[in-house]
C-alpha cells in the first residue's frame, strides 16, 4: 500500500506520462538538498538519494541537477538498503532560478514545478517597491504565476498608504496582507493552498516566511523538523525543504535572498505601463532620457509614473539584456560596459598595463 497520496504532492499525468519512457524505475518528488544529497518523496515515504555518475557527467549546468520541487526518475523507492540513485529529472513545468547579483553568473534553481510563487515582503522595514519589481520580473518569466504576499500587517500603522504605493508595480499579480501573529491574518493565503498545487515563497530573510508555513502547518516545524512529523532525522542543515500542508498541497520554504540577480526576466508584464507609454512617444526607439515629445518623460513630469520606477525599469532591463550570451559573451559585455570610458576591453589592456607599471 502506498503511504504518501503522490497526487496530493503535484503528481500530474503530464509527469506519468513522461516517467512511462523510464521502465523499472521509480518516481519521486525532491524535497530538499543538502550539497549532494537529495531527500526525495516516493509513495512509499520519504529517501535520500544522490545522482548517479552518469548523470552528473552528463549535466551541461548547475540548473540541471535536481533541485527542491523537481520529480525525478529513481532505481528504487526505498532506502532501507542503501541510498538512491537519481537517473533523470523529469521536464519541469516551471522553474524559479536565481542569480547571485553582481558576483558570478552562476545561476541556481530555487524551486522547480512551482504553480504559484509568493513574493513575500514585510510590511515595516523590508518594504521596497524596486525589490518588488526585480522579483516579479523572475517571477513572470518563472512559468509559475507571482502573487504579493505582505506580512506583519500588526507592525504596520499605515497599511492603505502602502497598498496604493504597491498598486503602481503589481499589475496584474493578486496582493496580500497578512499577519502569522493570528489564525484570522493567514486566511487570505490559504485560498491559494489546494490538493496537488505547490506554492514557493520566497522573499529576504526575515520576512516571516517560516512563520507563516509554520502556521499553514499548524505546528512549528520548521527550523526542528522536517517533512516528517516522526522523530526519524533533524533536516538542520538542509537549505530549502518542501513541507506537505494538512490540508493539501505542498510549500517550499527557501532561504532568504539578500540579493536576487536577474538572468532571465520577463519585464514586459512586470513593467507593462512603461511599454505602454512607450507606445506613444514620437520616436520608436525612444530610450525614454532625453528624446522630444516622450510620453514616459512626460508621465514623469506629470505624476503619473514615478522615477525610481523608471530608474530600475532601465537597471533591470540592463542586467536582463545579457540573456541568452553564454557566460564567455556576458564577461565581455560587462568588462566592455565596465571599460567603455577608457576605450573598451583593449583600451582597458592598455590601461591596466600602465597603471601596473606605476
Ligand atoms: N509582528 C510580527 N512578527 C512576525 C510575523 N511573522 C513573522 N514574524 C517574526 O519575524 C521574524 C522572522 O520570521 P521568519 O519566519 O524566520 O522569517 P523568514 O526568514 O522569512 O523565514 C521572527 O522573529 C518572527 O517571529 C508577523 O506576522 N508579525
Ligand atoms: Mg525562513
Ligand atoms: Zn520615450
């Protein structure tokens, strides 16, 4: 018999199908990863698995290990005699990757097969309409659909002042105010919670996201326990975990992002006003700075749109533009922008060479 309804966990036909190109091997849901090792759910419960040497010579990229939230193709589905073998990842449905910002290209999958993503913000020190923007632009692009989830609506005195401020950036994404301190102040969210659906949250540390699991759960699980409610194995040292909710379902939890780059972003939804107004400047590849009769210009003259927002429609296009280049292309490109008052990379040479030399 089995022990874990798969269904429940977001097991879809789409997947069955797919894991039927597989015989003799098992299918399974990851949960969490901790450097190389997986914890993976199979109708039979829980297992910890790894990749196999096949596989992990056969990955072009970090993004395509398993991550949380990936259904992946096992040689068994329990452990009791020895630990699994990860032999495929099945075709995920949607996928949230992050970008260390600034640093390296090195891109990261934060939650795979995800069918909603909450942006979590605080409602006192965390909130930050350009943060909004950023995460609503991966967010779109993520295949998952992003929803404003506000928390610690108790901290905030001014509430309506900043849901009208939030209302010029969501657009089309749903908003939520929420409070983990009451049972009333988490209804808002659980209209998103059903059987066979998986919500990520993600949003800086400190937000409240473990709180509010916590509370879905009905039960302070997180940061002591893991998936399972037994006494079997403390996940501490696990990044991200997948938590079943009592009422159907599934949420993962990750890690706070104190930067989130972008590598690839759909910005047209995030910033469909701009593209709108864009529309109706005289010229047609208006850069919306210094051109005549700009209908953006003229909308931030007039109140209608706001500069900051503009200022990071422009940083986060920039930062979005090095999509598609692989990362050889991307470091020309930044070390050209880097360099371009000095005359680009070889003026750069040049330059460095003589600095060098002092
Ligand atoms: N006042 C208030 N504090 C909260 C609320 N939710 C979480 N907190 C507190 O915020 C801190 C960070 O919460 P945590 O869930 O760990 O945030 P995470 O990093 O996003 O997972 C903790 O001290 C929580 O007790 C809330 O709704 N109201
Ligand atoms: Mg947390
Ligand atoms: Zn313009």
């Amino acid at each position: 018999m089995s022990k874990i309804n798969m269904e429940n966990i977001g097991l879809s036909q789409r997947f069955l199908n797919e894991s039927t190109l597989y015989e003799g091997l098992y299918i399974g849901r990851v949960v969490s990863q901790s450097k190389n090792l997986y914890k993976v759910i199979t109708e039979k419960g829980e297992l910890t698995a790894e990749v196999s040497g096949k596989f992990r010579y056969a990955v072009k990229s970090a993004v395509d290990f398993p991550a949380v939230g990936d259904f992946v193709m096992l040689d068994r589905n329990d452990d009791s005699s020895g630990k699994a073998i990860i032999q495929h990842v099945l075709t995920r449905k949607s996928v949230f990757i992050r970008k260390a910002a600034g640093t390296s290209n090195e891109e990261q999958v934060v939650a795979a097969n995800i069918d909603t993503v909450f942006i979590c913000m605080s409602l006192n020190n965390d909130f930050n309409l350009r943060r909004v923007e950023r995460y609503l632009g991966i967010a779109w692009n993520s295949g998952a659909t992003p929803v404003i989830v506000l928390t610690k609506a108790d901290l905030c005195p001014n509430l309506s002042e900043k849901l009208a401020e939030l209302e010029t950036v969501a657009l089309g994404a749903d908003v939520l105010v929420t409070s983990s301190l009451s049972e009333n102040g988490i209804l808002p969210v659980k209209h998103y919670i059903a059987s066979g659906k998986t919500i990520a949250f993600i949003g800086s540390s400190g937000v409240g996201k473990s709180t509010l699991i916590n509370r879905l759960m009905g039960d302070d699980l997180i940061a002591t326990n893991g998936l399972r409610k037994d006494d079997k194995g403390r996940h501490t040292t696990t990044r991200r975990e997948m938590y079943i909710l009592p009422e159907g379902g599934v949420v993962i939890d990750t890690p706070g992002m104190r930067e989130i780059g972008i590598e690839s972003a759909d910005l047209r939804k995030t910033f469909a006003d701009i593209d709108e107004l864009a529309t109706k400047c005289k010229y047609r590849d208006c850069t919306h700075t210094k051109e005549p009769n700009c209908a953006v210009q003229a909308a931030i003259n007039s109140g209608l749109l706001s500069r900051d927002r503009l200022e990071n429609y422009f940083k986060l296009n920039k930062e979005a533009r090095y999509e598609g280049l692989n990362s050889r292309q991307i470091e020309h490109e930044k070390l050209s922008e880097m360099f371009k008052d000095v005359g680009g990379i070889k003026g750069a040479r040049k330059f460095i060479k003589a600095k060098t030399k002092r």
